[in-house]
C-alpha cells in the first residue's frame, strides 16, 4: 500500500529536519572545535562568555559540540577516534585521564600548571586544570539541625535521615563518592558502605535526578558539590541547604582540559589552553560553572563563595590507581550495597 | 481469491522492503559494534554472577509489571467501554496517553510529588496518625511507576478492542438480560483474551528495558537491569562487544517470553456489524454505575494526581519566560519535526507490515517460506524494541564517521524513534485493519474496487481512527524521548527532552518543571487530536 | 468456449479445506433461478465462493456464461453478488454504494448516473441517493444490494441466503421482487436458500450439496420429487 501523500509528508519533514541539523562550519578563517560537556555551553554557562573572550584575541571562531557529561566526552572520543574534529576537549576530570590518554589522541599541552591553584597536587603535562571542586554531603537545613561532622558520622548516623546519592556506574559524583569513602576507609570500605546502605534512600543515574529528589524534599540529604549553596545563595538568595564540612577531608573533582594530536591548529588549540587559566576564562567559573576556579580571577570572589566549607585534606587519588582499580572497587560497592 | 496477484505482490514487497530495512538497520549497528570491539571476554560477560542476578531482577520485576499493569486495566477499560457518555471521559481517554510522550524522569518526579516521603500520600497517611511514611524506593516503587507508565496503554487498547465488538452484540446481552459476570464471561473476556498477549508482551518488554525509573526508585543497586549494563558498556566500559552480547541475552530471553505469549490466541473473528451506533445498555444499570464510576474516578486520580503534582512544578515556574526564550521554540520546532517525521515512518513501516502479513494469512498456500516470513514480521516489529536505542545510536555512530555525523544525526534518530514506536504503532493499526478489511474485503473484491481508491474510498475514512491514533502514540513517544540525541546532541540540534535535562543539570529545576509541564501540555494536544473524531466517519463522496 | 446453454459449468472442481475436500461437477442451465441447497457445513458457501472467485479450485475448471474463470479474480467474473448481510460500505452513501458497483474508480458518466437514480426506483427506493446504510433498515438494504446488481447488468447473480436476516412477510416480497429482475434482465440466478418454501416458490433448478458433493442437480419439478436422498427428503419437509 503506498500512500503517496504521506511519502509527500516525510519527505518535506526530512527535508525540514536536516535542514535544522544546520551547517556544521560556521564563517571566519580560523575555527577552533571545543568538545565539552552541555551545561558549560548553555546559555548560563561559561562557554558563551569564554567565547567571545577567546574571539576576541585570536581572530578566530569558537565552535563548541557538547554532550550530556565528561564521560560522554570520553564515548564520543573513543568512538570518534583519529577521525575527531575536536581540537580541543574540555570537561574531562581525573578519573578519566588515563584512559583518554590511552586513546592515543592527546598531545603534550605546553602549558605551564605548577602556578596553578588546585588542591591535591595535580600535576599533569597533557591536560590542563580549569576548575575544580571538593565534593561535599549538601543538606536542608530546615529538616536538618545538626549536619554529620566526619564521613564516620555520616556512615553511622541516624538511619532515619536518608540521603540521596549517585550510581558510580553512571555518573562521576557517584564514582567521587565511591572513591571518597574509599580513601577514608581503604580496606574497610565494604563495611562501611552496608552501614551507610541503612541511610541511602535511593542511588540516581546522574546527579541532575539526585539533586531533584533533594529539592523536592525527598530526602533531606545528597550528595553534591562545595559549591551548590552558593548558586542558592547568589541566584535565589537562600540558604537554606548548605554543605557539611567532613573532618577526615574531602574527595576532589578536578576538571581538565587536553589539545588533540590531529588537531589542525596546534598553536591556535594551545593558545587557547593558555587563555584557560587566565582570567578571561576563570572569570566565568564562580558564577557560571558553579565551581572553584584554578587561578587568579580578576575580581574577587563574590561573598557567598566565603561561607562554603573549604576542606583542610583534600583526597585525590591517581587517574592510575583509578583505572586499575575502578571495576574491582565498583563491584565491591555492589556486593556491599545489594546485601539485604 | 480475494486479492489480485498483483495487490498480493505489491503487499508482500512492501513487507519485505520494510522487514529487510530494518533487519539491516539493527544489523549494521550491531557489525559496527561488534568490528570495534577487537578481542573481549564475550563468554565471561554471559556468565558472571552479577549478570545472572541482573537477570533475575529484570525479569521479576517486569513479570510483575506487566501482570499488575494489565490486572488493574481490565476493570478501567470495560468502565470506559460500559460508560459511553459519563462526562469527562473523552478526557481520561486524552489523559491515558500522556504518560506515555513525558519523559521517565519527569512522570517519576510527579510520581515521587505524590507518592514520595513528602507527597501527598504520605501527608495524608500522616495526618490519620501513621507515623511510618510509605516509602516508594525499591521494587514496589518501581511496579508503581511501571504501572503508571503502562496500565494507561493497556488500557487504551483494551478499549479499542472492546469498542470493536458489533454494537448488536450488547444490544442481545440486555434483551437475553445478560447479568455483568455473564457479559463479561461471554462477551468481553474472548475479545479481551485476545488482545492481552499482545499487549502483554509489549508492557513485558518496555518493563525489561526499563532504566531511569529503575535507578531513580529502585532504592539501590539491587534494583538493576539488563539495560543498565548494556548503557554501562558503552558508556563507562567502552567494551561494544559486551554491549552487543547483553543486549543479544536480552532479546533471547524476552523471545522466550514473548514465544511463550505467542500460543495464546491471536485476535478473533470479530464479527460483522451493520455499522449500528454503539450503545451500551448494561451501562445503564445502577449497580454498574457506581462501579464504574468508582474505578473511573480511581484510575483518574491515579494518573491525573501525579501529573497535577507536575503541573503545579510547572506553574511555579517562570512560564513566560520559558517561552520567550528563543531556544525554547528552536527546540520545539526540532522535536516536532523529529516526531513528525519519525511517525509517518513508523505509520509507512506498520502498514506495509500489516498489508504483508495479512497476505500471507491470504494465500492459505501453506508454504514454509510464508508461514516464517509472516513471523519475522511480527517478531521485527516487536523486538526492536529490545534493542537498546544507545546500541543503535552507537553501532551507527561508529559506522558513519568518517562521515559528517551531524548531518546524518537528525535522520539517525528519526529512524530510531520509529523503530521504537513501531510495536505501539502495528498493536493499534493491526486488529483495526484485520477486522475492517474482514468487513469489506469480499465486498471490495467482487466490485473490483482495489488499489488507490480502495485506499481513498474505502480503507482511510474506516482506518482514519486508528491511523490517527498510532500516529499520536508514535508522536508523543518520539516527543518524550531523550534516547539518541544524547548520543549525537550538540548546540545546533536541541529538542525540548534535552532542554529540560540541560536545566536540570544546571541547578535549574524550576525551568526543568516549566518545560517539562510545557512537553506534557504538548502531549495532551497530540492525544486530544488523536482521539478527534465523531464515532464513525461518514463520508459522503460523489464521483 | 463453453456450451452456451449452460450458464455455469464446473469440469471436476476439486478443493481442500483444512479437513474438509470438495469435489463438484456441475452444467447450470442459462437462464435459470438455481436453488442451492444442503445442510449446514455441507460446502454451499464453499461452491459459491468458488463461482465468485473468492476460493481457488485446486484442480478443474470453472466456466461462467461461456469463459473460463477458474483463475480470475471475482471483479473479473461475469457475476454480481449479493451476501446475507453486510452488502454496503458503512460509511458510504447510498448513491456511492450502487455507484462503486459500475465503476469501482467512481468516474461516472450522466448515463451511469441515470441508471443509479431509475435502478433505486425500480427496487422502490426513489429519493434514498443520499441516505446512509445505517438509517435504513434490513430490507432496504437488500434492496439496495439488488439496485445496484441491476446496474451491474451481469448474466449471472450469486445471492447467499438473500433474505434468512428479513420477516416472511418481507421474504416473500423480496423474492417476488428477484423474479422480477430475473424476468427483466434474462439472467441466471444462483440463490443459496434454507427455506424449502422460498426453493419451491422461486427455482427453477435445484442442487442438493451433501460433504462437498453436488448429490441431486435437477429441474426443479424432478428435484422436488425426489425419494431417493434422505437429506434431500428431510429438507424439503422441513
């Protein structure tokens, strides 16, 4: 049965369709490709700002391709292979290093990191540090009057206040929780995690589902970074949730960026990695990436940026260690977790 | 014969262009999958014990899903198919198929609004004094959840299958004074029996793919399925090959289900009508009354609370602002053409299958050939649905690039959403085509009315209902999804899914609440449109 | 092709059925009202579904006014066809109904039109172009099914139980209204009946079916007088 009007349909919707793809090149000379994660390019993101501080100095054009999160960063590359057109990949963080320099596709960065201002002395010649940012147990203060002081609190608290945390498997805070706990407790951590089971309401794909189930009151507790209560306290003027503040320290996420080999403009991809930890770029991280930035901004940071926890210990452990470990680490979670 | 050999060659060409262009849609995906997976522990996968709890898990909680999705349809669908004129109910009907186009994790979020430690549920429970709050994480929320999603569906097609029987039929029951049990033992029990394998087997595989709802309310890593490690592989992992050989264990094993739902009876002769109006005089009773109105009002307070809990989310929200943002209408526009395009197809790939199918039914030649060409029809149509649209995205994604992805991605997940909407699209248009054309085929053939006008005259103003309908379903459902474009998105090409994802990850779930009100309001009119239409089209046509 | 005394002609027509075989042999006469008659499940919709074409003979040949139909579709046959029920589209008027009868595309010209409009009022139906099949009741329906047999002009016309849906008043009339037509137009009838009382008031052949087999074809004086088959005896008493 051929329905030739309905062909005529799909085939004005197809056209329509493609023609919303839009054109991948954009004008201007030189075009520098940035693969990085979606909620930088958003509009409340850095990436517009950063772009139009970039376009400024170089003379070039700024293309971002975004994707969900730094682990599809990583897919894409992986997929993509030799074949990439990135030229540059921004949104990976520590844990993935290893294996996106095990594809072979990065290059030395030629940027200088050792004045940087990062914690847990990260040191790397290919990728490049641009913020970061200490993950931390965020709480409703309503609901919550006194916060857990130390992971042990947290681990052997009252059952009854639940938290809510991310799936390892899934999502980077959920492996930086894993890991965290890993570093408090080394050995024991399987002990510690079918304690901390009792008080787990529910474990998320990613972090966006976690931190809505906390908004919404499911549980007055989850699993986020330092510096959520100040997006609370500067763009809704709350601050009603607020991080506690562990004393055995807390787990980093350091955010990195890396130039790829098959780059066309090595100079322009490294121009640009250098542009990163100047503050054109870190300007935009406080307010925009909700993160810590890794060197000097040009204004200081604004006041609610005072009030949240800075760890005295920061964890970080190797990307190494990390991708030796990850599987046997991860399936010991399970084992732990799914225990009745 | 009641086809021409050329009607039957034309039919059975169609089916196989379709059939084969889907067999070589998954098929290359999978090659490319596999090619880029080199050396990998293929077996090992299979056999872990972590695997084998996986299984378990997924099939428990999806048998009991589809068990309880259908149980809890039957009643709602023979109240709606009794109660032809209680007010509001062209608006439950319109209800039952939002939840299918919201997107998993906002219907969870309304769900949790009303179910969850701070909902309303538990508010009420609290204020007659339980002190402990039910709690929605772990394997009842996610049956809870799953039957929120499916039960509307069952019970949409249940109705559509009650509504075929000829008006004359009800009309006897009341003049032999058929008592409820009777009618439903007699009447509505045989149609109902025929459909449920088929709807069965769909909710039974939605449940077992499922994977936003199982990790948000699972409660914890116990509460995992088969998809869960398939999106693992390609995600965290990059082993394809694993990827690919879960996914091939999950189709095995739901084949083996939905091959054991195959032995029950396919759909019936649904009886010849003289197109009477449809009337439904048990309906009148008193007793039926009161039932039917209880478990209407039940069914609508199920569904319709939770998505009150996202309309209030919405409300709260910045609505105006939302829609004049540019990116709004950008998203918009693509995800309209996307579910647009991806609709006709999916209407395009169903027809051709049904009109194949029925002409192998036709030929009662019996050969081997026939028999499983007519299976592999169905079954395609069926299964597609078992592989993970993230295997599809990325086996193509990994065949094409050294090609221009971007431009090839918007018609990569037009394909992919139809593929996924087909089993809704062929579970509506085939009992209505089978019975509509066991109504006029005789009568078509002997006059020689075949080909075009058939399909002007004669098949559209009968099938313009259930075209309508599956086109809505395929709409709403491309609608809500986020699936591929994850894969592929980048700035240029946003839908409105990914929108409200974006702002969620960005600390804003008041703009997500807005947005996602906004997708379900879309939703609402896909339906609405969809369920247009006095009962019976009447054409009047002069030549 | 075929002897043109004979309007229907079936040479060794075999067919199987699931569990069922048929085997019918058979020369009608032109001109004739041929009543079919059998006990349920005996093969009379089995024998006229071959005629229209809506079941294939395995083996043999079917001849319809002369010409060979065994391989033809139905709307190839020389034959109009009218079913117990469900002879109108539901959702199409009246006038489409006959219309679709002449020309299946619906591209009608005056004289086409004008015989849709006389062939309503020879069945007594004047003015019903615009009605809808629903909005009428039984027996016009039939009628209607006639109106457009008669614009279909075709030497033979299959009727399969015609009347079985309608009251005995209504049956008699309707059958008188048959022989008027068949008068008129000098067709061959073939009508599949229960009814002893309609085969003796109509037919001018009959057919007796038994377990797929033709058992008594004769003129109809000689067919009601039959002795020799019980299953005929008994349904001529019944």
């Amino acid at each position: 049965m051929f329905k030739f009007t309905s062909c005529l349909l799909f085939a004005t919707a197809f056209v329509a369709t493609v023609g919303l793809a839009g054109p991948g090149a954009r004008a201007a000379d030189k075009t520098l490709t940035v693969y990085t994660y979606e909620s930088f390019t958003s509009e409340w993101g850095p990436g517009p700002k950063v772009k139009e501080a970039f376009e400024k100095t170089c003379g070039c054009s700024v293309n971002f391709v975004s994707v969900a999160d730094g682990v599809a960063l990583l897919s894409r590359l992986k997929l993509e292979g030799a074949a990439t057109k990135a030229d540059v990949v921004l949104g990976l963080d520590t844990n993935l290093t290893t294996e996106a320099k095990s594809t072979g596709l990065f290059d030395a960065s030629g940027v200088d990191v050792s004045a940087l201002k990062v914690p847990g002395d990260y040191k790397d010649d290919v990728f490049v540090p641009y913020d970061y940012g200490h993950f931390a147990v965020i709480y409703d203060t309503q609901t919550i009057k006194n916060p857990p002081q130390s992971m042990k609190d947290l681990v052997e608290g009252d059952p009854s206040q639940k938290i809510v945390i991310e799936d390892p498997r899934t999502s980077t805070p959920g492996l930086g929780l894993l890991l965290w706990v890993k570093s408090v407790y080394g050995d024991k951590a399987p002990e510690a995690w079918a304690k901390l089971k009792k008080r787990v309401l529910t474990v998320t794909p990613g972090w966006s589902e976690a931190y809505g189930l906390f908004t919404k009151g499911e549980a007055p507790m989850v699993l986020s970074y330092t510096t959520s209560p100040a997006y609370h306290m500067v763009a809704e003027n709350s601050d009603r949730y607020q991080a506690a503040a562990f004393s055995e320290g807390h787990y980093i996420q350091i955010e990195v960026a890396g130039l790829l080999k098959n780059a066309p403009d090595k100079a322009l991809a490294r121009d640009f990695l250098k542009f990163m930890v100047t503050p054109g770029f870190q300007d935009t991280i406080p307010t925009n990436n909700w993160m810590m930035p890794v060197s000097e901004t040009s204004q200081p940071l604004p006041d609610a940026f005072g009030k949240l926890v800075n760890p005295s210990k920061t964890f970080l452990m190797s990307s190494e260690e990390v991708a030796e470990n990850r599987k046997a680490w991860i399936d010991e979670w399970l084992a732990a977790m799914s225990m009745n | 014969m009641l086809l021409t050999k050329a009607e039957m060659r034309r039919a059975m060409l169609g089916g196989a262009l379709s059939l084969a262009g889907i067999a070589v849609f998954v098929g290359l995906a999978v090659f490319a999958l596999l090619l880029s997976s080199g050396a990998s522990s293929i077996l090992a996968a299979v056999l872990e014990p972590y695997i084998l709890r996986v299984l378990r898990f997924t099939l428990l909680q999806a048998l009991l899903s589809t068990l309880l999705s259908i149980a809890f349809a039957i009643p709602v669908a023979q109240a709606l198919a009794r109660q032809q004129h209680v007010p509001g109910r062209m608006w439950i009907i319109r209800l039952m198929a939002v939840p299918m186009g919201l997107p998993v994790l906002i219907g969870a979020l309304g769900l949790i609004g009303i179910w969850g430690r701070q909902g309303l549920m538990n508010a009420l429970l609290l204020k007659l004094g339980m002190a402990e709050p039910i709690s929605i994480y772990g394997l009842s929320g996610i049956l809870l959840a799953h039957i929120f999603f499916n039960m509307p569906l069952a019970c949409r097609l249940m109705l559509a299958a009650l509504e075929r029987v000829p008006a004359e039929y009800w009309l006897m029951a009341s003049g032999l004074g058929m008592r409820p049990g009777s009618i439903f033992r007699f009447i509505e029990w045989p149609v109902l029996r025929s459909v449920i394998p088929g709807i069965a087997g769909l909710i039974f595989m939605l449940c077992a793919t499922s994977f936003t709802l199982v990790l948000t309310l699972g409660g914890g890593p116990a509460a995992t399925t088969v998809e869960v490690a398939i999106y693992q592989s390609l995600r965290f992992d990059f082993d394809p090959g694993r990827a690919v050989v879960l996914s091939l264990l999950q189709i095995v094993l739901t084949s083996v289900i939905l091959g054991a739902l195959s032995f029950l009876p396919a759909p019936g002769d649904e009886g010849t009508t003289a197109g009477k109006a449809l009337r439904r005089p048990d309906g009148r009773l008193p007793g039926a009354r009161l039932a039917d109105g209880g478990v209407l009002l039940l069914a609508a307070l199920f569904l319709g609370l939770p998505l009150m809990s996202v309309l209030l989310a919405g409300l709260r929200s910045d609505l105006m602002k939302l829609l004049r943002e540019p990116i709004f209408w950008q998203s918009a526009a693509t995800s309209l053409a996307i579910s647009i395009s991806a609709a006709i197809l999916a209407l395009l790939i169903s027809m051709t299958l049904v009109s194949a199918r029925r002409a192998v039914l036709l030929r009662r030649s019996g050969a081997m050939g026939a028999g499983a060409f007519f299976a592999a029809m169905g079954g395609a149509s069926s299964l597609v649905l078992l592989v993970p649209p993230i295997v599809l995205a990325t086996g193509w994604f990994l065949a094409l690039r050294s090609f221009d992805v971007s431009a090839v991605a918007p018609l990569l997940i037009v394909a992919i959403n139809a593929l996924m909407s087909l089993p809704f699209v062929m579970r509506v248009l085939e009992p209505a085509f089978i019975v509509h054309k066991r109504r006029t085929q005789k009568l078509a053939a002997s006059l020689g009315v075949t080909g075009w006008v058939q399909l002007r005259l004669i098949d559209m103003p009968a099938l313009f209902k259930p075209v309508l309908t599956a086109f809505s379903f395929a709409m709403a459902l491309s609608l809500g999804d986020l699936g591929a474009v994850a894969l592929f998105g980048s700035d240029s090409f946003v839908t409105l899914p990914w929108l409200v994802y974006s702002r969620m990850g960005s600390y804003r779930t008041n703009d997500a609440d807005g947005l996602a009100l906004i997708l379900g309001i879309v939703c609402l009119l896909l339906t609405i449109a969809g369920t247009m239409g006095p009962a019976r089209r009447e054409v009047a046509v002069h030549g | 092709m075929g002897d043109p005394q004979f309007a229907i002609e079936m040479h060794d027509v075999g067919l199987q059925l699931g569990t069922q075989d048929f085997h019918f042999d058979c020369r009608l006469p032109a001109g004739a009202v041929i009543a079919v008659t059998g006990a349920s499940g005996a093969g009379k919709s089995t024998f006229l579904n071959l005629l229209a074409g809506f079941d294939t003979a395995a083996q043999g040949r079917v001849l319809i006014a002369g010409k060979d139909v065994t391989d033809e579709y139905p709307a190839r046959r020389p034959v109009s066809l009218i079913f117990q029920d469900n002879n109108l589209f539901a959702h199409l008027d009246i006038f489409t109904n006959i219309g679709l009868g002449i020309e299946p595309a619906m591209k009608l010209s005056t004289a086409d039109r004008q015989s849709i409009t006389s062939s309503l009022e020879k069945v007594g139906l004047a003015g019903f172009e615009q009605r809808m099949p629903g909005t009428l009741s039984g027996g016009e329906r039939q009628r209607v099914a006639f109106a457009r047999a008669l614009v279909r002009n075709r030497p033979v016309l299959l009727l399969d139980e015609p009347f079985a849906a309608l009251d005995p008043g209504l049956r008699i009339g309707m059958a008188a209204l048959l022989l008027d037509m068949h008068r008129e137009t000098g067709n061959t009838v073939v009508v599949v009946s229960h009814d002893p009382d309609e085969v003796k008031r109509i037919a001018d052949f009959g057919l007796f079916i038994e377990d797929g087999r033709i058992v008594v074809a004769a003129p109809i004086d000689e067919f009601l007088g039959r002795e020799d088959h019980a299953g005929l005896t008994q349904f001529l008493h019944s």
